[in-house]
C-alpha cells in the first residue's frame, strides 16, 4: 500500500491513543502516569481539538457552580489562569502541549493521520498513518488501542460496529428519539473571533461570502408562546453568544462530505460578520474581526457500539451504575440537523432537555463491543445519539478519556482486555481516578491506611471533613475544612513511619468569582469575543500560594508559588510527626482544604 521509497518508521508502545483532543490527550496522559508506554498520533500540529486554537470551541461539562470538572482537565486550566491570565489561544495550545512533552512516558506523533490498521484474531496489532510535515509513515504496535478521533477511523479499518445517525424512538424508548432512525446527524461550525477597538474598524467582506441583508435570514423558529419569530442571536461580547448556530453537515455526510462544507461554512461566518457590520444597526462600528476558523468543529459522526449503549434514559435516570467512572450534566442539546439551513417553517436550531447534573458514565460505555483491545472516549462512545447530545461536550470528554487512560494502564499491568476490567478491576479504576482527584457521583475516596493510622491534630467536626471522601461541595454540607492562615496540620505516629507522599486537595473556587467577573470566562477559562469589559484573569483566591513541610520540626519542603488544586508531594522521609504549615492563599482570608493525608 505505501511507496516504498518513502521513509518509513516502526514504534512499540503498550497504549495507542489515536486523536489529541482534550479526550485523547487526558488519556494519553492518564495513561503515561500509570507507568505504562504511551504513543499519541494526532492529525494536527496542536492538540486540543475542538478546544484548540484551531476552532476555538468553549469547554462545556455539566451544568452547576459545585458541578465543574476536575482531574487532568482543571490542572490543565489552572496552569492556563496562571500563565495565560488574558486567555491567548496559543498559549492554551502550549500549556496542552506542555502537559503532554512533561511525561516521559508519552511519545507525541502530530501531523500524522492515521490511514490503514492490521488486526489478527479480532486485536488491533498496528496503525499506520501519513506524517505530512516529514512525508513519513508512521506504524505503532501496541498491546491496546483507545479510539478518540471523534470520527471513529479505527471503526471502518479494523470491522469495529458502530453507528451513525438518530435512532427510532421504538429501539431503546428514548422519548427524544424519532419516528424512524436515519443518517443525520449534529453538524459543524466554523467560528469567528472579534474585538471592540475605541475607533470605528471598516470590514470589506471577500467577495464570495454569503449575503445577509436583514435579520429576517436568521429567524430561527416562531415561538409556541408570543408567535413572533426568533431571531438566532449574533450579539458578540466578552460574554456574549459564540454563534455556534453557523451550522451545516447534520443532513450530509459529516466525515466525508467536511471539505466541501468547511467551504459553505466560511461563506457563512464572513457573511454573518457582513451582515453584523454592514447591514443594520447593530453597534458593532468599533469591533474588528481578529480570526476565523478554517478547520471546522464537529459534534457528531461515528459512535461506536461499547459493553453498553448509554441511552437518554439511563442519563434521566442519573447514570446510576455500579461501574460509574465519569459523570456528565450539560442538557441533552440536540442540534437540528438542518444548521443555517433551517427556515422558521421548520424547528428549532438546537432544543435543550433537562438531565439530571451530574449523571454517572459507566466504563462499559468506553471499550468496543467486538474488537477485544480496543478502548474509546470522547464524542465517539457507545451512546445513543440522544444520549451523545448530552455527553459531546469536551470536559466531559475529558472525564472519559482520563478514565480511559487509567483502566489502560491496569490492563496493561494485569494483561487482560479492557472488557475485563468490569466489573472485577471497576473498583481498583475507580480508587484510581478519585485517588487523580476525578469526582465520581456517589462514591467517597478512602483514607490511605497511613493517614488512618495517624493522630491529627484538627477538631473532629474538621477531622471529619477532610476525612468524608468528598473533595468538593455537595447539596448535603461544603465538605471543606477551615484553617487560618498560618495554620498547620500535624500527623502524629507512635513510632517512626515512612512517609512516601503528602497529598493536599484545596479549594480551586466552584464559583469562580475569584478568577473572573465575566460569566462564559466563569465556566471555562476560555476567550473568545473581547469587549473593554474583559478583565484578565487571576488564579483563585482560595488557592494555597505556599506551604511548607517539616518531619519531626525539620523542614522538608517547601513550596512557593503553588497554583493547582491537587498536589501530591513526594516527600519519602521517615518520622514520628510531619506538620504541614500553611502560610500564604493567593487572595482568601483563610485555607480551604478537601483534603489532607499521607501514604
């Protein structure tokens, strides 16, 4: 198949992870930490996907202040409010980027897509794609395989089942479902990035762009309510709409037919800016266009068929299984597949329902049915597509890959198939993830039988706090305990122990307000759209700053510009008592702590 005069490279690996997408890179590194071999093909020169500064789609995950997601996700994102305090989207690129290059046992392969596989006995044994920036050939063997391509490219190269389209209504009896199923799907958007000037900006719009003449060409629906249209919204702002609704591709084919929608989508982003600028009042004199997206973001097109198909039920039901290994909670937001296209005579552009947040995800959902050494994670899971409407958005997706990425790692290490995991290695996956500070529905982390063996000097109301197994606030009580600054916590032993890792769990602000007033930025610390309201920034105030460490009154550490939510500080010392002082927040009057033990 390939040219043989072309240069060719073989690498081994125990985990292939195919696509860098926040779901492909949080497995990769999940997976690396593990202690297993890790190779990444990504088909760009970032990672990120639909995250990245190529498309610049906003991370969403599930709905609520105390809701948002943690694990590799938020050390990502703390890194970012560190270093990128007015959100620049090459910087977001590097510090992905960044948290990739920092594992030793993660080997990145970009630019590389991938075009053939070979199998043997129903396995995935290689991989091969095209690097285009050295005109190489790449295979990787591996002993496991985690699809997060978002299109599924493995499914069609190694006879993986998997679905494209809606379901009927009659197969799983999704009240959302349809009539009879077909082939669409959600479709794509190109997005734009704008920014208010204090002078009026002149916009001359290429001349093949798309014409919008009055907001009559973005009635979207007539309310069941008023009977007036509704207008898709095209109000820019620091915190205003993305414009997502730019949509085509859910009534094509949404893997073959990009290039030629990516073409109709840029005629319709310059359009809109037209339309936005030139044609009505809008407000919009002083705002210039700073970038368009030329590399669209999907939403849908392959899924695979797992363990078990995640259905609209199971979610309304708050995802209740017994191997719950992430959770999701943005509504089930179903694009209609018409895009732009739509008319007021036909539906809305995307209808909300309601789900339960969070709702658990099971693993079953995150390995192939019929193909034994395959895993997969992000919006290519084995869902129905109303399901998927729900579980697509990128911090969930990262919840799925970091569980990935970990359940590959205790394969590797007892040479067995990912279906084997469930359910006897589920709860070894599960103490896994919340030990990497992932929050599970349901589930409380267990104290590490040092930290039970120890004398702690806190009040037993505090004691109790730090000590519940829940690292975040809950309906039911805050769950954190309160220090002054200043304050210390001191294991006490009755003989010398070794003490091999202190981990710390504070406050990263759920609501946010300390790291930004603008509300999008409160969700995810993402710009796009840049008003003079934009403020930068700042890392949250109820973060530790600096700490210090002593073994039997000797200090043993000491840690000066801590910025993330999770550490786990390696220490390996022995003694009767190790004192953890807290001495500096990065803005709170007090220490907020979730967590605090040794092991």
């Amino acid at each position: 198949m390939y040219n043989s005069a072309l240069r060719q490279i073989t690498h081994e690996a125990d985990l292939c992870v195919v696509g860098g997408g926040l779901a492909g890179l949080c497995a990769a590194v999940a997976a690396a930490r593990g202690g297993i071999r890790v190779i990444l093909i990504q088909d760009r020169p970032v990672l990120g996907g639909n995250a990245s500064s190529e498309i610049r789609m906003w991370v969403r995950g599930a709905k609520g202040k105390c809701n948002r997601e943690t694990g590799i996700l938020s050390e990502m994102e703390e890194e970012n409010i560190y270093r990128n305090p007015t959100l620049e989207a090459p910087l977001w690129d590097s510090v992905m980027f960044g948290t990739a290059l920092g594992e030793r046992n993660l080997e990145l392969i970009m630019n590389c897509s991938v075009a053939d596989a070979g199998t043997e006995d129903g396995r995935i044994v290689s991989v091969t794609g095209w690097q285009l920036t050295t005109y190489t050939w790449h295979t990787v063997k591996a002993k496991y395989f985690a699809d997060c391509s978002g299109d599924s490219i493995l499914a069609p190269l190694v006879g993986a089942r998997y679905r494209v389209g809606r379901e009927a209504e009659s197969e799983f009896g999704e009240s959302i479902g349809h009539a009879e199923a077909d082939r669409k799907t959600m479709g794509m958007s190109c997005l734009l990035q704008a920014k208010e000037t204090d002078h009026p900006v002149k916009f001359i719009p290429p001349d093949w762009a798309n014409v919008y003449e009055s907001d009559d060409a973005f009635i979207a629906a007539v309310s069941p309510l008023t009977g007036k249209a509704l207008i898709r919204d095209h109000k820019v702002g620091t915190s205003g709409g993305n414009l997502w609704w730019m949509e085509l591709g859910g009534e094509d084919d949404s893997i073959h037919d990009t290039e030629r929608l990516r073409d109709e989508l840029l005629k319709v982003a310059f359009g809109v800016w037209d339309h936005i600028k030139n044609r009505g009042d809008h407000g919009y004199e002083n705002w210039k266009l700073e970038w368009v997206g030329f590399l669209p973001g999907k939403r849908e097109s392959r899924r695979y068929e797992g363990g078990l198909m995640l259905t609209q039920n199971h979610i309304a039901e708050g995802g209740k299984f017994d191997d719950v290994v992430a959770f999701g909670g943005w509504p089930m937001d179903d694009h209609n597949p018409c895009g732009i296209r739509m008319t007021a005579a036909r539906e809305e552009p995307s209808i909300l329902y309601k789900v339960p947040s969070p709702y658990g995800i099971p693993y079953r959902v995150l390995y192939s049915a019929d193909v034994a050494n395959l895993f997969m994670a992000g919006r290519n899971i084995s869902a129905t597509h109303a399901a998927l409407s729900s579980t697509r958005v990128m911090a969930t997706c990262s919840l799925m890959g970091q569980a990935v990425g970990t359940a590959a790692a205790i394969a590797c290490r007892q040479g067995i198939d990912p279906a084997e995991i469930y359910p006897t290695y589920v709860p070894e996956l599960q103490a896994c993830l919340m030990e990497d500070n992932c929050f599970l529905p349901g589930l409380r982390r267990e104290m590490p039988a040092l930290t039970r063996r120890a004398k702690i000097d806190l009040s037993a109301d505090a004691l109790a706090l730090l000590q519940d197994g829940i690292e975040r606030p809950r309906e039911d009580a805050d769950h954190a305990a309160e220090l002054p600054l200043g304050g210390e916590i001191t294991f006490s032993f009755d003989a010398p122990e070794t003490v091999h890792e202190l981990r710390l769990v504070f406050d990263p602000d759920f609501t946010r307000e300390t790291i930004t007033p603008n509300r999008k930025m409160q969700v995810f610390a993402q710009r796009l759209h840049t008003g003079f309201d934009f403020v930068p920034v700042k890392v949250a105030a109820t973060l530790v700053r600096r700490f210090t460490v002593l073994a039997d009154g000797v200090e043993v550490a000491a840690v000066g510009e801590n910025y993330h939510s999770l550490v786990k500080l390696p220490l390996n010392v022995t003694a009767k008592t190790l004192t953890v002082r807290f001495e500096e927040t990065w803005g709170a009057e007090s220490v907020r702590l979730y967590a605090c033990d040794v092991k």
